[in-house]
C-alpha cells in the first residue's frame, strides 16, 4: 500500500514527537516543515483515514490549561505505519534517484 | 472593530463547532487554542472540518436514499398541498372577515357553511403536519448524522417547487389582503404546518423510538387522513401547476364521477408511515422475545 504525501507527512510527524504526539502538535510540526497553513479538517480526516488503516493508533489524551481544559486526540504510530512510511521513503529515494534536485 | 470582528468570527466558530460530534468538538477547540487561532480563521477552520465530515457522510446510500425517495418526492406534494390549502383557506378567511356579523349565527345555514370550513381547514392542516411529522421521523431515522442537510433540502423544495406556478384562488381586493392571503399565509402555512411538524419529527425520533401503542393509532390517523385528503392532494397538483382535470360525465368540476389518475400520489404520501412500522415492528418482535 503506497501512502499519499500529506499520510507520510502525518506519520513523520507523529513518529518524530513520539509520545507527544497529539493534532496540534503534529500539525505545527507539519507547518514548520512545509512552510505552508495546514487545516484542521485536512489534519483530521487523514488521522481517521490512516487510524481506518491501522497505521496509527489514536486516543484521548488529558485536557491542559493552555487547551482551555479540553482534551488531546492522542496518536501513535503502529508497526504497520511504520513500514509503509518506510516503503515510501524508500520508494521516494530510488525514484529520486540521479534528478537534479536530489543532488543539492 | 477589529476587536468585535475577532469575536464575532469566534462566536460562529464555536456555534460551527456545535456540528461536529460531541468528542470533536473540544478537541478541535482545544487545538485551535493551544494554536492561538481564533476569530474568522477558527471559524472556517471549524466550518472545512464540519464539510468535509457530512461530504464523508454523503459517500454511504443512506443519505441519497433519503434525499431521492423521501426529500424529493414528497417535498413537491407537500409544497403544492400547502400552497393549494393555503389558498383556499385564504378564500374562506377572507370572506369570513369581510362579511362577518355576529346576527349570522342565528341561521342554520351559516352555521352549517362556518362548521364545514372550519372543518376543512383543520383537515387540511392536520393532513399536512402528520405527513411532515412522519416524514421528519423517517428523515432521522435513515440517516440521523446528515439530517439537517436533508431537512434544509427538504425546507427549500417546500418553498420553492411551486415558484413559477399558480392558482386559480387569488384576492385582489386591496393590496394588503391581496398581498397576505396571495404570499404570507401560504409561507405560514408552509412553516406552521410542514416545517414544524419535520422539526419535531426529527426530534421525536432522536428521543427515542415510538411505543406500540403510539405507532398503530400513528400509523390509523395517517392513513385516515390521506384518504380523505388524497382527492384535494391529486387536484393541488392538477390546478397548481396550471393544467386542468375532467369533469366526468356530468361536466362538473368537484363531483365524484370525475377521474383520478393521479390516485398513487396519496400512495406517495403513506410511504414514511410504512417505513416507520417495518422498521419498528422487528424491534418490538425482538423486545417480546428478549
């Protein structure tokens, strides 16, 4: 199963914050790479999609202060997450291959 | 300004964020929060969550079964039943409020006509809130999480599928008669009698599901009604869209040797009601054998 560009970047995102990874984090984690906004509704229906492919996990997380006291939609990458991110990874990297913006 | 702007755009987005489903819901306004997003942003960040959510709804067969065999079908009949009943209500009120004297009601005759006016307008009235009712419960019931797409649909047919028709019942004595009885008393018809009885419709089925009891004396009073309203329901449709019936063979409009071809539109109308007890009466075989 080949991931779409905006799933990879979402499993990036969650595997580098770990256990803090939760939607607005992976969200900012998301603009700060790309440069570009990055919508709650994009965010959320690709949380859904990937979770309906059991390659992430999600769950409620505890509310924060800084939340206004509302709570987290907790996610973490599953093993098989981790393999089709790395399946696209890979697939990026050989069809990358000898391209004049893969040399810089 | 900017200020009030700001406030106002995070008014509509925690009134937007009221679409979303319960745990969404604060989870979304949490991380906007946490972000420092607020104002007219939240709001159409809110507002693509919630569009993309019911365009996700929209790719089950629920929703389209509820829009084509319930919203479409039986929003035009009500929307011409509505308008023609409206319109004849309006002659009756008219004439009443015109030519009203108290003196009248000492004569049997006037009694007689006041009775059966009366009569009338409540049939009709009654007609049109149990079949927005069961339409409103069905509605719920099909698909409950697109039910207000389907329900604005629905508003919107009922107003607007009779735009470019008319009726032959039109008071023209003063522009404000005219103006009220012609345009404002068929929208209040149309809210009081279809929009309000969808609404609680709707709410009804969300409460719970009907009881025994309920259902069948529901389902006697529909059908009732439909029967005796199935001729003025064929002929709203008939005379509001312009064309004309036959007469029979007596040559008079109104008499019962006139044919009926359009018979299966009351048919049309008894459809939510058939759906409403197949669906509930495996539930209550299933409570009885628990």
């Amino acid at each position: 199963m080949l991931l779409g560009e905006f799933e990879y970047l979402m499993l990036t995102a969650a595997a580098r914050l770990g256990d803090e990874a939760y939607g607005a984090a992976i969200r900012q984690e998301i603009e700060d790479a790309t440069g570009t906004p990055c919508s709650i509704g994009a965010l959320y229906t690709t949380l859904d999609r990937l979770e309906n492919k059991g390659l992430i996990k999600t769950w409620m997380g505890d509310p924060t202060p800084e939340r206004g006291g509302r709570p987290k939609r907790m996610v973490r990458v599953t093993p098989t997450g981790v393999d089709a991110a790395t399946s696209f990874y890979n697939a990026v990297r050989r069809v990358s291959r000898g391209v004049v913006w893969a040399k810089s | 300004m900017g200020e009030v702007m700001r406030c106002n755009g995070s008014v509509l987005a925690d009134l937007a964020s009221t679409l979303l489903e319960p745990h969404e819901r604060d989870v979304v306004r949490g991380d906007l929060a946490e972000c420092g997003v607020n104002g007219w942003r939240a709001c159409l960040e809110v507002l693509g969550l919630v569009a993309r959510r019911q365009a996700a709804l929209w790719a089950d067969w629920r929703p389209w079964l509820a829009l084509v065999g319930v919203v479409l079908p039986i929003g035009v009949l009500l929307s011409h039943a509505s308008r023609s009943w409206a319109d004849s209500t309006a002659l009756d009120i008219s004439l009443y409020v015109r030519l009203w004297e108290w003196s009248y009601l000492q004569y049997p005759g006037w009694r007689h006509e006041l009775f059966w006016s009366f009569e009338s307008i409540a049939l009709s009235a009654a007609a049109l809130s149990v079949w927005s009712w069961t339409c409103g419960y069905m509605l719920a019931s099909v698909s409950r999480r697109t039910v207000w797409v389907t329900a604005i649909v629905l508003a919107l047919v009922v107003f607007l599928a009779t735009l470019g028709t008319s009726t032959v019942a039109r008071i023209t004595h003063d522009k404000f008669a005219g103006h009220f009885y012609g345009v404002v008393l068929p929208r209040l018809f149309r809210a009081a009698f279809v929009m309000l009885p969808v609404l609680w419709g709707i709410y009804s089925r969300r409460k719970g599901v009907i009881r025994p009891t309920m259902l069948f004396a529901g389902a006697a009073l529909v059908i009732t009604l439909t029967v005796l309203k199935s001729p003025g329901l064929e002929n709203s449709l008939v005379w509001g869209r312009g064309l004309y019936g036959h007469a029979g063979p007596d040559r008079t409009f109104g008499t019962s040797d006139d044919p009926r071809p359009l018979w299966p539109v009351a048919l049309v109308m008894l459809w939510p009601t058939a759906y409403i007890l197949a669906t509930a009466m495996p539930n209550r075989q299933r409570r009885l054998d628990a």
